[in-house]
C-alpha cells in the first residue's frame, strides 16, 4: 500500500492511497472535520466522490475498518509485528477463569509485562487503554501488546486468573 499525503492550504489535507491490488481512493481530511472520499474511475485520474462523512462517522468507520466493532474469526488471532512488538486480540472464552477480575487484580503488567491497549466489551462498550479496575467479562475482546513470550503468560492469565 503507497500513501501519499499533500497539505491543502486553507482546506486541510489531501491523502491519496493506492492499494496492492491497483485501486487508487483520495480522502480529503477539511481541518473542520468532515472527510471526503473519492474513487479513481480511470487511469486518466478522474475521481468520482464515493462519500462525505462528519467527524464523529469518520471514527466510526475507522473503529470498523480497524476491526474493533467486528473482527471477521480468520483473524481473531492476527498479529502485527513491530521489531519484537505484537498486538492481539483476545477473546474472554466462558470459563476462563479471568472472568469477574479487573485487570489489577490479576496483576497482568506484573505477571506477563503485556499491556492491555483496549477491552471491548460484548454490547459494544469500548475502554480504551483501560485502567488497573475495569472488570474483565465474558465474550469480551481484549487487544494487547507485548513480545511473544509477554503474550503467552497473558493469554496463561485469561485462562487460569489470579492463580
């Protein structure tokens, strides 16, 4: 994916993204919120607009895209790989024995060295870079970062709790 970014004096920024499969969308960030989107139609650079969105419905879209409203089971696992740091996504399986515990009370930093980045609860209820009280429940999505061996000794603790 090749993104390029080009500021527009007086309206805000311009991004164009060409995706690896050819397609060529522009998305106009005004610097009073709104975002604008258009499609490339032909190879001669003629854009047609696709939508308009406010602020707030452009972060909406943006949770959605970023698979915190839903992430498609093939990729309930995917990880991201920065140098030796990985995000996941967790699932908080019935009977994990986690469940009904805040994060400080299963002492997550101290026992694996993961950070929970966000907890998205089964209604919808987002905690994003929840604190040591938020209360872990059933069927929530925990997104996490650490190493590899940090992420192993987490999913240990969903599993086994306080233990």
């Amino acid at each position: 994916m090749d993104i390029r970014e080009t500021h527009l004096p007086g309206i805000g920024k311009k991004f164009r993204i060409s995706s690896r499969g050819g397609d060529v969308l522009i998305v106009v960030v005004h610097d009073d919120g709104r975002r604008e989107c258009y499609m490339q139609t032909d190879q001669d650079d003629d854009f047609e607009p696709v939508f308009s969105l406010d602020d707030d419905e452009a972060r909406l879209l943006a949770s959605i895209l970023g698979g915190m409203q839903y992430k498609p089971r093939a990729l309930e696992n995917i990880e991201m790989v920065l140098d030796d740091l990985i995000i996941e996504w967790y699932r908080v399986e019935p009977g994990y024995r986690c469940v009904h515990h805040s994060i400080g009370e299963l002492d997550v930093r101290r026992r694996s060295g993961a950070s929970v980045l966000a907890v998205v609860e089964r209604g919808g209820h987002k905690h994003i870079s929840p604190g040591p009280d938020l209360v872990l429940t059933e069927e929530a999505l925990l997104i996490v970062a650490g190493e590899r061996s940090q992420q192993k000794a987490f999913r240990d603790i969903l599993k086994s709790g306080c233990e």
